[in-house]
C-alpha cells in the first residue's frame, strides 16, 4: 500500500503557472519558422449569393504574394472537408456563397498585410439569391433553399414516442408548456484559432502547429483531407489560451493551410482575426425547444414531450449543436427526476448561417432550461413548494444506479443533498421573507434554482461510439528517478499539468517536483479522443492512475527483490522503496532506476528492464455528476436592469483532485452563463447580415458583470480510478437556467415567462411593460 | 507608384525604452505598437485577443499609462519608455507581489489575458495602491477574461495590495 495521498485533495499552485505570469507561455502565434508565410482568407459578404465572376489576377500582382488559391482550385485537387458522417463539402466556396464569412479565396504573402492587401484586390461579381435564416422558415414549404439541388433544407430528423407517453399526458393533473429559445452564442476563446503547417523533407512528413484541443482529431483529419498516411502527419499544441469546444475539430482553413505547406514547401500560417473569428468558428446553441411536461396532482413529473428545431447553418458538421446539443437533450431531459417517458422530435435545417459546432455544456443549457422551467411552472400551477415537489421527484440516494426511461443509466450521486445544501446555503426561508417584503416596497426579488445532472466523461456509451471511447497514459521513471506522464488529453487552461501530477505523485509517493506532465505531440503522447465533454481528470487521470499503479507495482516487484523481501512486504515511501516496519532497510528510487535501466543482472528473473507503464483507459459510458445553482437577483422595474444578489453552487463531482481548480470551473462556468443568461447573441437579420461581428456588439461578460460564487461540494466518489467525475461544464449547464428562473420569480406578480435568452435590459423591461398594459 | 514605393515610404524610424533596454528600427507607419512589440523586438507575452480595442489581452505600459498596444501605431511611441509583461519580473523564479499573487489566488487558467491583466492591475497599484474592491471591478472592467470569471483575479489584485503596502510599510 501507499502512503496516504500527499498530493490529491489539496489546493496545489498549478505548475504551469509561472510561465504564464511572465509572459513565456507559447501560443500559436508566437512561433514563426524562418520564412514563414502567411494566410488571409477572402470571405463572403453575403449570406447566399452566385459568385458570377472571380478574377484573382490583380492579387497576384500584389508585391509579397506567393499564391492565390480558389474553391476551384481545391476541387480540382480533390481536397474536402468532411462534415457529419464523413460527408464531403469544399473548404473554400464553390459557384456559391452560402453564408456570411464563408472564405472563398486564400491568398499567401510574405506578411499578413500583404495578404490582406492582396485579398482586396481580388475581385468577385456576386448575384445576390435569396437567403433564409430562421429554422421554422426554412423547414417551411416553399422557402429558399441553401442549396438549390436539394429538396428541402431539412438536414436532420429524429424523433420517438415512447409507449405510453399520450396516456400519461391524457392522465396527467397537469400540464404545462413553453417555448425556450436558446440564441445563437460563440464560444470566443481569447486566443482565436490557428495554424501553422511545414512540410519536413528529412522525415518527409507534414509537421502541424495548431490551437486545437485535440492534436489527434486534427492529424487523422487533415492526413484524411490531403490523402497523406496518419503516420506523416504530426500535430504539435503549443499553449491554448482556451477551447470551450470551439477549438475541437477540422476546420476548413486547417485543411486550406496545410494543403499550401504541402504543395508551396514553405511554412505556412495563418491566425484568425477576432472579426473572421466571429463568422468563422463554430456558432453554437441556436436552438428552439417546444416543451411540455405532464404532472400528477402531488406534484410527480411523469413525462416530457420535446420538439427542437435548431439551424444548423450552411452545413452539417461533424459536432453540429443540430444534432448533439438536441439528441443528448433527448437522453437527459430529466435532469436529476424520475420521470416515466420522454417523447422527442429534432428537426435540423441549413440555412445561410455559420455552421454550428459545440461549446462548452453541448445539450445543457437548454434542455436544464426547459426542465426546470417545466417544474417551477407546474409548482406553481398546483400550488407545491417548488423545493420540495423538486425533492419529491428526485432520484434517491437508494435508487441508484438509476435506470432513466431515456436508456441512460445514472451513477451514484447526491441529488436531494444538493438542493438541500444549496436551500441552506440561500436561505430559503429567509429569502422567502426577503422577497415578500420587497414586493410590499414595489421591488422585484427573485430565486433561481437550477438542480443538474452532467453526464461527462464519456466511455462507450453507444456500442460503436462516436467519440474516443477511452484516454491513454504513458507513465515512465527515468534513471535518475524523476518521473515523466505522457498523456493524450491536453490542457487549455484546465491545469494537467498540475492534477495529473498530483494523482501520479501519490500513487508512485514522489514529490510532485518530480514529475513532468506532457501532451500535445501526437509524434509522442498515445492516441486519444483530446480534452472534451469534462472528461480529462476521470479518463485521462484514470488512465494516469493505472498506469501509475502498474509502474508502482514493478517498482516494488524490484525493489522487493534487491532487498531481498516479499512484494508484499515493501512499501513506497517518500521516494523510496522500504521493508514495511524497517524503514532503515529501504532504497532510493534512484537506486532502482539505476538497476532497472543498467543493470540486468540484478532485475528479478523474466522482468523486462525500464520502468515503463502505460494504461488506455476505458471509462464506464457515462459518469454523472450532479448539483445545484441557486441565484438571488434583484430586477429594476425602471430599466430591466438585473442584479445578481448571491450565487451559490453545489457540485458533487467525486473526489476531487484540486479543489482550487474545481472552483476555478465552476466560477469561470457561471461567467460564461451570464453571458448566455443576459448579455450574449450572435443574431441575424432577415437578410442573413450578422448583428454581432466585433467584441463591441457580442458582449462578453466582464467584471462588473459577474457574481461573487460561493462553492461548495459534496463528494459521492465514482467507479474511475481516483473516485473522480468530470466537471468543466457543469457551471454553464446551470447557471443560465437559475440565472433566468430567477429573474421569472422576481417578476411572478407579473406573470412574466421568457421564450429566449438573452434577457437582455430591453427584453425584461419590455416584458414587463407588456404584462403591466 | 506602386505600392512597393508606397509602403517603403511609409517607413520611419522610431526608437524607444522597453523593459528598460533601448530599441530603434524602421517601422512601417500601418504597423500598431502590439506587432512590432511582438514581431520586431520579439516580446512575445503581449497577446493580441480582438485587435480592436476591447479584450485588454494587448495591454502594456507605455510611460506609466495603461494602453492598448492595438490601438496604438508604433510610430506613435517614439521616445516613450514601455513596460511589458516581461518586465514586471527578473525571472521565473523571482515574480513580482503581483505574479505571485496571482498564482496563489488561481488567477489564470488558459493564461492568453494574464499579460494584459497584470500591467492593468500594475497600473491601477502605481495610480491607488489600496484600491477597494469597488475601485478594482471599475479599473478591471476593460480586460476580458473568458476563463477565470474574474473572481479570482479581483482577490489576487486585492491581496498583492495588501501585500505590497506591507512590504512598503516594513521597509
Ligand atoms: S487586442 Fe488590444 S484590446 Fe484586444
Ligand atoms: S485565463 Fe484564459 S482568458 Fe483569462
């Protein structure tokens, strides 16, 4: 056995950190080969148009150019993106513009000025074509379409009716419905995406820098686009100054910068601007629930009907919010109650919008949204506490693992403690007086309560999954004793470096000085599915821990032997291996690796040398954590102003690695759904022009935005090595719906309900100016 | 003329102090004092987050003054003494207050606006070096940070505060 752990559980400064604090951290801007050249992209003005003419001759007229590249050109190549299913579409526009920002010419240049210089002098003629936007539009009979060969925009159906489902809505005491549209939102990580791709005659294969999350997907995309074998192709991360899903996947310009490497032999580069960034990285959310939830008289939710209609933009890609946030909504709709049947339909429709992709919480603040709002409404509806009828509906502590009619099955977590502790937490008696006394002063106070489940960490969780179902870990002491942990997840500001030090540390009873966590080199960390869906600490950490063990175990197998004990009988301690009882007979780890890597003769009889374990972890299919937001606001009746009064979170997410970091996601998480709550919209008009294009009209939450959080944790431990679960996006699950929820408490003597996010100053006040006449 | 002429033209010579080193060069007149910072002197720590004046990720010091280097042509720091990230400590391993407040406190996750916080948050102690939390959310409500949400980089800045007047008041 180990020592009890040193490391895990504590609130440990991230090892990465001061690099950071000096300015030495290295992001995908800052490296620059020698002649490196860059990239600007040509991108459509228009939301539909037919490109009657391109002439890209002045272009290359412009002093610095090297190349000038067009959606013909590729074709011609046979160079394609895959969308979802592998379906082909052309990384640069073809005949037509389908979208605003959509990049139809690439130019090369000495500089990114002389790019960009170069690409206003290409000139195009554009026919302008009818666009469509709205998704219910576009499904519509008659309605323009996206693509004109097509027979209709519809792009993605799903749908079931549980037997049963009718009859308990016909049954049911109650029944209540509401429209929740989710706007459109980017995920907007400061540092924008990019690419820089080099072409390596020594070892004669494509070397790839990128901003991504994930260094595998992007190497077996762009082997796939430029028809190169997997194995000449190596993507490298530099720091990622952020993700939040925005940076997982094969984006065009990925496959348009590598293909020039390739065929210029030159570096090549090419960094997004913050207005290309707002047309070209995955839009996200952008969904309409139609919902209803049938109730019986003491308040038990029995069932959930759902149709979604979301845009999935120009096309449908492979992690499309039209399809991901909607089907895993239709699996965990439930949230943390037991509810007997949920029936769903998603439609899916192009239209000339930017692609959706995902963003941290795919499913989760819309379908919590709806969850909740269907229980508060139907609270209210047969006069129950909202607390208890949430507590009556719960899944209990005995009832797990809990089999939801959706076919997920839930682990162990704490349901009714997290609304209880977040009840105590808030006050809610207390709060309850608060607000009756405020209304007597004509204020508006309001609760709102979000109760969440998140299903992360996901294994194989269908029988051919979609995702990587399993994260690896490469665990190796060198001679010397200090440790090194290849791991394929990688951070983006999620801290590896720090917890996975932390849990192999302890399971190996090293200083944490000692180990050196990496990632990001597919020419050297194993195979993986990268950092998504809060899935590092369990699946990358577990597989950390495994192999960790296994390591340890042949430490100990060794060290039992040069001590002449039984494996039994040693221990690890502090860097050595030692007879249990006798720390005086003990040796160094450094001994060890002297004999494991030089010294043959002394290994026990049939043992391989080295000290060298790996793990590819296979996680259960879904590890559930769970909690529960509380948010106390208070709304100004004379501007629809809101305040955030408190903010509370409980989250169960296991054991806990760091619980610095924990909190870290969780406040940075409930940031994020502030902005989705009040401030964030990617709009359209009519006409396919997007309203937000610039950081001045898409309002990122800042300071004087955001809540205190006050944290607080339970810890039901899960069945990943380590007792971990997954939590990055837990926050932004909840905190849009209680933020919102809340502010529908504080105008309930209005009557106020909200169909969309988000509720911005003019929506509430308008709300209730509407309700008051 | 061609635009070859044009931009060759365009070029003027300009010099300045950063991190207390001098620099001079030739410069074009387009080029904002962010690029040249990073592409000419090679400071790679000022970031660039929107090249638009909103994120704060460019901010450096340029004589004593919190600014955007986005927003500003390098042209116009002529004869101006800048300070960066870089300069704020000698090393790694000797941070300032402020660095290593922002370390305790779990002020940074992905890092890319950590630059621009901590010359803001630099700035704000040189011009009120006790600030409120009031004062702080006002002065730091021009730097975007999508990680951290903020919390903890209020009570960073609050802490390396208090801990730089007591290091002044022991002195
Ligand atoms: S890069 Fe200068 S303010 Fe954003
Ligand atoms: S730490 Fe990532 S943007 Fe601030």
């Amino acid at each position: 056995m180990a020592q009890a752990p040193r490391f895990t559980g504590q609130r440990i400064r991230r090892v990465e950190d001061p690099r950071f604090l000096t300015g030495r951290g290295r992001y995908l801007a800052d490296l620059e080969p020698l002649g490196t050249l860059a990239v600007a992209f040509l991108r459509s003005p228009h939301a539909h148009a037919r490109i009657r003419r391109l002439d890209v001759t002045p272009a290359l007229q412009v002093s610095g150019v090297a190349a000038v590249v067009t959606g013909a050109d590729l074709t011609e190549a046979n160079i394609y993106c895959a969308g979802l299913g592998g379906q082909p579409y052309p990384p640069l526009a073809v005949d037509e513009v389908l979208y605003v920002g959509h990049p139809l010419v690439a130019v090369v240049a000495r500089s990114r000025a002389q790019a960009e210089d170069a690409i206003d002098a290409v000139v195009v003629e554009y026919e302008p074509l009818p666009a469509v936007v709205d998704p219910v539009e576009a499904l519509a009979e008659g309605a323009p379409r996206v693509f004109s060969q097509a027979e209709s925009n519809l792009c993605f159906h799903l749908e079931h009716t549980p037997e049963g489902l009718d009859a308990l809505f016909a049954e049911a005491a109650c029944v209540v419905r509401g429209t929740f549209r989710h706007q459109r939102q980017t995920a907007v990580p400061m540092e924008t995406r990019g690419i820089l791709a080099q072409y390596e005659p020594v070892s004669s294969r494509l070397q790839v820098y990128a901003s991504s999350q994930w260094g595998h997907g992007l190497r077996d995309g762009l082997a796939k686009a430029l028809g190169l074998p997997q194995s000449k192709v190596q993507v490298t991360l530099p720091d990622v100054g952020g993700g939040f899903g925005a940076k997982y996947g094969v984006y065009p310009e990925d496959v348009v910068v590598a293909w020039l490497a390739l065929k210029l032999g030159r570096p090549v580069k090419w960094v997004s601007d913050r207005l290309e960034a707002m047309v070209s990285d995955f839009h996200a959310r952008d969904s309409i629930h139609i919902a209803e939830g049938a109730f019986a008289k003491d308040g038990t939710f029995l069932a959930i009907r759902d149709h979604m209609i979301s845009p999935a933009g120009a096309y449908l890609l492979d992690g499309s919010a039209a399809v991901l946030e909607t089907v895993i909504a239709s699996l965990v709709l439930p949230g943390p109650y037991k509810v007997q049947a949920v029936g769903f339909r998603i439609d899916g429709a192009l239209t000339n919008t930017t692609p959706l992709g995902t963003y941290r919480g795919v499913w989760g603040p819309a379908a919590t949204w709806v969850q909740e709002s269907l229980m508060e409404r139907a609270a209210s509806e047969l006069g129950l506490d909202r607390v208890q009828m949430r507590l009556h509906n719960m899944v209990r502590k005995e009832e797990f693992p809990y089999a939801s009619c959706t076919g997920v099955v839930y682990d162990p977590g704490s349901y009714q403690e997290s609304l209880q502790t977040a009840m105590e937490a808030i006050d809610y008696p207390g709060f309850l007086k608060r607000q009756r006394e405020a209304r007597a002063q004509g204020r508006y106070l309001g609760l709102g309560i979000a109760a969440f489940v998140e299903p992360t960490s996901l294994g194989a969780w269908q029988p051919e999954p979609p995702t990587v179902p399993y994260e690896s870990a490469v665990v190796r002491m060198e001679p010397g004793g200090e440790v090194v942990v290849q791991v394929s997840v990688n951070s983006h500001g999620q801290g590896h470096e720090t917890t996975i030090a932390q849990l192999v540390a302890d399971a190996l009873s090293v200083d944490i000085g000692k180990v050196t966590v990496r990632f990001g080199d597919t020419a050297a960390a194993p195979y993986g599915g990268g950092t998504f869906g809060s899935r590092s600490i369990t699946v990358g950490g577990g597989a950390a821990l495994e192999a960790a063990g296994r390591l340890r175990d042949k430490i100990l197998a060794i060290g039992a032997h040069l001590l002449e004990a039984a494996p039994e009988d040693v221990e690890l301690r502090d860097g050595t291996v030692a007879v249990k009882g006798v720390p005086a007979r003990s040796l160094s780890l450094a001994e060890i690796g002297r004999v494991a890597h030089w010294v043959p003769a002394k290994m026990p009889s049939g043992m391989e040398m080295g000290l060298e374990a790996s793990s590819r972890y296979v996680p259960p299919p879904i590890t559930f954590s769970n909690g529960c937001h509380a948010a106390e606001v208070e709304v100004d009746p004379k501007t629809g102003r809101v305040r955030i009064q408190r903010y509370v979170v409980v989250e169960d997410c296991g054991v806990m690695v760091n619980p610095t970091i924990v909190e870290g996601q969780i406040i940075g998480g409930v940031a994020q759904g502030v902005g989705a709550a009040f401030l964030e919209e990617l709009g359209y008009g009519e006409d396919g022009q997007p309203w937000a294009t610039t950081l001045m009209d898409y309002h990122l939450p800042s300071v004087t935005d955001v809540p205190r959080v006050e944290c607080l944790h339970l810890e039901t431990p899960s069945a990943v090595p380590g007792g971990m679960k997954g939590m990055g996006e837990s926050a932004m699950v909840a905190s849009p719906a209680a933020l919102v929820l809340a502010v529908e408490d504080a105008l309930s003597p209005l009557g106020v309900r909200f169909e969309r996010m988000p509720l911005t100053p003019e929506r509430v006040w308008q709300a209730m100016t509407a309700t008051r006449s | 003329m061609s635009t070859e002429q044009l931009k060759t033209e365009a070029e003027r010579p300009v010099a300045f102090t950063v991190n207390g080193q001098a620099w001079r060069g030739w410069v074009e007149v387009r080029r904002t004092l962010a690029d040249v910072l990073r592409e000419e002197v090679g400071l790679l720590g000022t970031h660039v987050g929107c090249e638009h004046g909103v994120c704060g990720a460019c901010t450096v010091l340029v004589n004593g003054q919190a600014v955007r280097s986005c927003l500003m042509l390098a042209v116009q720091a002529d004869g101006c003494e800048i300070l960066t990230v870089e300069g704020l400590s000698e090393s790694t391993e000797r941070l300032h207050p402020l660095q290593e407040s922002f370390w305790d406190h779990h002020a940074l996750q992905c890092g890319f606006c950590t630059p621009g916080v901590l010359l803001s948050a630099y700035a704000l102690l040189q011009e009120n070096p006790q600030p409120t939390l009031e004062d702080i959310h006002e002065w730091l409500s021009g730097n975007v940070c999508r990680c951290t949400g903020y919390q903890n980089i209020v009570e960073a800045i609050s802490d390396a505060a208090s801990r730089l007047s007591a290091e002044k008041g022991g002195r």
